[in-house]
C-alpha cells in the first residue's frame, strides 16, 4: 500500500481537517490545527507532502522519525500540528487495514469508557452556576470553565473575588463532590496566580489548568507551595521534550498534551507514559473537532493514568457548526452519566461526513482569536 495524495479541508467553526488517499482504497483522516494558524498549519502539510506521497502508511513510527528528526529544524506548535494530524490519518488507515479499532493495535485497552467534562460560562464567564447546573442535570459529573477575564501582573482584589463568586456559586449549585475544573489560561501572572490559587482551596476544585503560561514553567512550583489544589498544564508543550522539562520540576499533577498539537498518537502515547513514572495523571486537551476527539480516547484507551476527556461539544468556540455536524455515527459519540464509551470501529472510530466537509472548504473559515487590552491600553493575554 503508497500514500497518493493528502486532501485538506478547512471547516467551520475553526478547524482543519486533513484526509490521506492510498492506492489500495483506504483513506484516513487528521486534524491538525493551531486555532487561529489554520492556514499556515495547511501550508506546512503541502511542504510535508514530498516526504509522504509513494511511502507505505503503515510505517508510521518510521514515517513519524522522517517528518520531525529529517528536518535540521523542529518542534514547535505547526510543525508538530501539521505531524499530529499526519499521524493520526496513518493511524486510521492502519487500523481500518486490520480492522480493528486504534487502541487495539496499541495492546488493547485498559477500561472500558473514559469519564468526560464540559465547558461552562465562555470567555468572559458568567452565569456558571445556571450552566454548572444543567450538564450536571444532563449527567457530567464535572465542568471546566475560565477562571478569569484579564488580569494585570498585579491587579485589584475586586477581580479575585469575582471569580471566588463565580466558583461558591456553582459549588453551592451543585453539591459537594462535582468536579470543577478552573482553566486559569494562562491569562494570570505568577503574583496573581499564586493568590488566587490560595484562595480557590476552599472549594476543593479539580484541578487548576495553566495557572501561568509554560514559557514561565519554573513558576508552577511557587503555585503549588500557595496551594493544594492540583495543577495542570501541557496545551502548549508540543513533544516529548518540552514535557521531559515540565516532569523534572516535580510540581504538576496533570499533563494535557493535545491531540492535534503534540505530534499525534505516536507522539502523546508516549508523553503519557513518560507522565505515568512520574505519577502524572493525563487529560488531554481538546477543545477541537470529532477527530481529535476520537484520537484522544484512543490514548485514553490505553493509558493507565487517563483520568478525564475534555470535548467541544456546546464549547463556545463552536458557532455554526459542531463535533457531530461532521460525524455520519453520532451514536458512538453519546454521553451517558459523564462518560463516552471507546470507539468500537475500525480505525480512529469515526465516520466523517465528506459532502458536508467539502462543501463547508468552499468557503474556508478565518478564525482568529479576540485581541484583548488592559485598561491601560497594553496588550493582555488571552
């Protein structure tokens, strides 16, 4: 079996979406993406192509090696998206071949579904408690949701309260023992960060996520000693190198490789075991589309140490279309009291709808993210 040609899609609301032809009729499907960099990340597979069309896909390590370790320069957030994507439709193709679904060409899985969240209260959050309530009517067992608008290296307390407000309020919503994962996302600086990681302990929260950017990585072990609530981090970490200096800090308690950021399957797999001997728990990132959902459960699948699934699913990101506009089997992709079963067809487990990504590629999307400013007119982080 060759590889003879690779089809890129960009679809509504902000993804991309990549299909790999062989000579042997077998397709696979990918979604690399940087959100806001669609194009330059599309730009990346058309140079890759050279390196794929003629070569068998079932080589996927071999092929894995050729598109990072040829190149004199690497890593990054598109060159490791633009490989994701690759490396899932490999792995597509190879299960669909064996008939069989990812995680079983993997050594088979370790559970039988993996527990999910939701998204609340968008960017600017608000009404969280009313929205807490609801998934947790609709059977989550956890939410995720921003913790902050922006916030200055030293801001006022009034924007610290704020958000306690929001977090009693959904606690007091939902009980107890609901999850509550508060996304920090990287908007909040290390003096800010560590007070308000302090203060959310009463709540007994999840975890909280990116407390400060992982360019300033050396700061997460001054928010752990603020604090006991565990940390997570590893959306913008792209290989397992960037994690190999996370782990060696000694102070995160949850890895969230992405699926289409961090080099694929072949790649996360990986990350996630080097995460199990360090007693890290894994979570994978994903705010994106059905492919990389079913690539994340498929490691999922397989990792002892999965804990939880983020999905895009009523995200607010999602305007026009959704996970499942695309999926011609959304039955595989139902919630059931806060879990997803594993994928049971062949291949990544999700039938992708042609006709609708082709006709959405018409008129491609141009997503980009908002640009926000402090009060003082300086750039804040979004």
């Amino acid at each position: 079996m060759k590889i003879t040609n690779i089809n890129s899609y960009l679809v509504r609301p902000r993804w991309h979406f990549i299909e790999i032809e062989t000579d042997e009729g077998i397709s696979g499907w990918g979604e690399p993406i940087i959100e806001g960099k669609a194009y330059t990340v599309k730009a990346c597979i058309e140079e890759m192509k050279s390196y794929l069309i003629g070569q068998d896909p079932m080589k996927i390590e071999d092929i894995w090696n050729s598109l990072y370790r040829a190149a004199f320069y690497r890593g990054g957030p598109i060159l490791m998206s633009a490989i994701a994507g690759i490396d899932q439709a490999l792995w597509d193709i190879k299960g669909k071949y064996y008939n069989a679904p990812v995680y079983e060409l993997m050594g088979g899985p370790c559970r039988d579904k993996m527990r999910v969240y939701s998204w609340i209260g968008g960017d600017r959050p608000s009404d969280v408690a009313k929205a807490a309530k609801e998934k947790q009517e609709q059977g989550f067992t956890a939410i995720k949701m921003n913790a902050t608008e922006e916030l200055q290296y030293i801001d006022t307390y009034d924007k610290i309260d704020a958000v306690l407000e929001r977090v009693a309020s959904i606690r007091e919503a939902t009980g107890k023992y609901f999850g509550i994962a508060i996304d920090f996302h990287g908007r909040v600086h290390k003096p800010m960060a560590k007070i308000l990681a302090k203060k959310l302990e009463e709540f007994d929260p999840m975890f909280i996520e990116e407390p400060v950017l992982s360019e300033n990585m050396e700061a997460f072990s001054e928010v752990a000693k603020a604090s006991n609530i565990p940390i997570a981090t590893g959306e913008r970490l792209f290989s397992r190198w960037d994690f190999k200096r996370l782990f060696q800090l000694g102070c995160v308690d949850i890895i969230q490789p992405d699926l289409s950021h961090a080099g694929g399957i072949t790649e996360v797999k990986k990350i996630a075991s080097m995460a199990e001997a360090y007693d890290i728990a894994l979570a994978p990132h994903c705010p994106l589309g059905p492919i990389a959902l079913t690539s994340c459960l498929q490691v999922d699948a397989t990792c002892h140490n999965a804990v939880i699934q983020e999905q895009s699913i009523g995200i607010h990101y999602n305007k026009d279309r959704s996970v499942l506009d695309y999926v011609l089997n959304p039955e595989d992709f139902v919630f059931k009291e806060g879990y997803i079963d594993l994928p049971k067809k062949a291949g990544l487990g999700v039938i992708m709808n042609k006709e609708l990504i082709i006709e959405e590629n018409q008129n491609p999307h141009s997503w980009k993210n908002p640009i926000w400013r402090h009060q003082d007119g300086s750039i804040a982080e979004w």
